[in-house]
C-alpha cells in the first residue's frame, strides 16, 4: 500500500479521534461538575457531548463517504471542527481553573 491509498483511511480515523477526545473532554467536564456540584459546567459538558457525538457520528460519516467518491479537501468541515475543539479547550479551561 502507498501513501496515497492510506490517506484517506487516516483521514477518517483522525475525525473519528476528535469526536472521542470531545467526548473525553465532555466526562471530565461532567464529573468535575457532578463533584462541585454546579450547573453551568454540567451545561458545557453536555454541548461538548453533543459536539463530539456530531463530530464522531455525523462528521466523520460524511467524511468518510466523499472520500470515497474522491479525495479531495474540505476545509469548512476542518474549520467547523478546528472551531469546536478549540471552544471545548476554553470551556474545559474556564470551568476547571473557576474551581
């Protein structure tokens, strides 16, 4: 196999990577928040779930399928994702260092 035969399966599996590193991010994020007992973090933990299961179960999906048809870039899916995972860095650290 070549590079260019791998690519797109690496591809696939780095979205798939993002959406469960959201999803790791979003328990740490809730159990930090269940332990202190607060409702705001709760509410970021769980939008972070649910970016990250857009991300896993939708994004990637989609992904996966156009580089199928052909292998070709998508960079405002790159920078939808680039904008959430940089959001959930945010939240993660407003809501841990407001301890």
């Amino acid at each position: 196999m070549t590079a260019r035969e791998t690519q797109p399966q690496r591809t696939v599996l780095s979205w798939q990577r993002t959406g469960l590193g959201l999803l790791g991010v979003a328990a740490v994020l809730g159990a930090h928040a269940v332990l202190d007992e607060r409702v705001l973090p709760l509410v970021l933990a769980a939008a972070v779930a649910v970016t990250g299961l857009g991300v896993l179960g939708v994004l990637a999906r989609r992904r996966a399928r156009a580089l199928a048809r052909t292998p070709a870039a998508a960079p405002a899916a790159a920078a939808l994702v680039t904008a959430a995972v940089a959001g959930t860095a945010l939240a993660a650290a407003a809501t841990l260092l407001s301890r």
